[in-house]
C-alpha cells in the first residue's frame, strides 16, 4: 500500500473565510484564524515542508514589491516536495486591482515565469523553483495559478 504524505492544509491571508479542514494564518485576528502573523515576516511560525497544500487568494497583491519573491520563497519552504501552491490575485488594470489603495504587487502572467525555471525569465531572479501547472488570467478580473514545488 502507498503511503500517504503528511502535512497541512494552509489558507494563507484567510481572513473571515477560511477553508474547511485548512489551518488559517493572516495578519489580523477573526474568528477562524488559528495564527496570526505579519505576512511580510519571514520565516512563518511553521515547520519547513509541513504543508501539503497552500492556498493564498488575494493576499500577494498585498505583499510590498520587494518582498514578493521573498514571500514565493517562504510558500516554498513550507510546501512538501511536490506541494502545491493555488495564488489568485487581481489582474493589474482591473477594477479590483484598483478598487483597494493596499494592492501594491502587480501580478501578471510574467509573474509566474520569474518562477519557473522552464522560462528565461527565471534567470533574472532565480527565486526557490517552482513549476507552472496552470494559469489562467482575464485582464478585467483576476490572475490564477497552481504552482508545485521543484526540488532545488
């Protein structure tokens, strides 16, 4: 029989709407946050390669620029081998990118290039390697990704 891997479910920047059988971390206490954090202070109070999943809707757009990679970095440390990242942020130019003055990042379908080391654009940066399994984005609404973790 297969063993099963071990880890957390993650909804990273979960606020008030956190997923069911996930562990919540934001920046701000609500009721189903089960840490609070600073979001742009690394490392997370989490073990590396504890998490199974990640999920962060909504939240990179938040992260000061320079910190972006950082942040994408610390997704990776705390993913198994093989873990998934599922990001979702508003596309740049959108309605919901501009409707909210603390949308800072832009993220854009480039964005996950510098990421993965498939692309040219990896070479710029060489953040922690992740692989691009999907991405979909509408420039009037949102950009979308699951990434995976690379092994270094």
């Amino acid at each position: 029989m297969k063993k099963l891997k071990q880890g957390i479910l993650l909804d990273v920047g979960c606020r008030d709407r956190k997923e069911p059988n996930f562990t919540g971390i934001n920046w701000k206490k609500y009721p189903t946050v089960d840490i609070v954090h600073n979001l742009e202070v690394f490392p997370y109070p989490l073990k590396s390669s504890s998490c199974l999943t990640i999920k962060a809707a909504h939240v990179v757009e938040h992260i000061k620029p320079w910190l972006v990679f950082e942040w994408f970095d610390e997704m990776w440390r705390l993913l198994l081998l093989d873990g998934q990242l599922a990001v979702s942020a508003p596309y740049p130019g959108s309605r919901g990118f501009y409707n909210d003055p603390t949308h800072c990042s832009f993220i854009t379908e480039a964005t996950w290039q510098h990421l993965d080391p498939d692309f040219p654009l990896y070479k710029q940066y060489e953040p922690k390697p992740w692989k691009i399994e999907y991405s979909i984005w509408r420039p009037d609404g949102n950009i979308e990704a699951i990434l995976r973790k690379r092994r270094i």
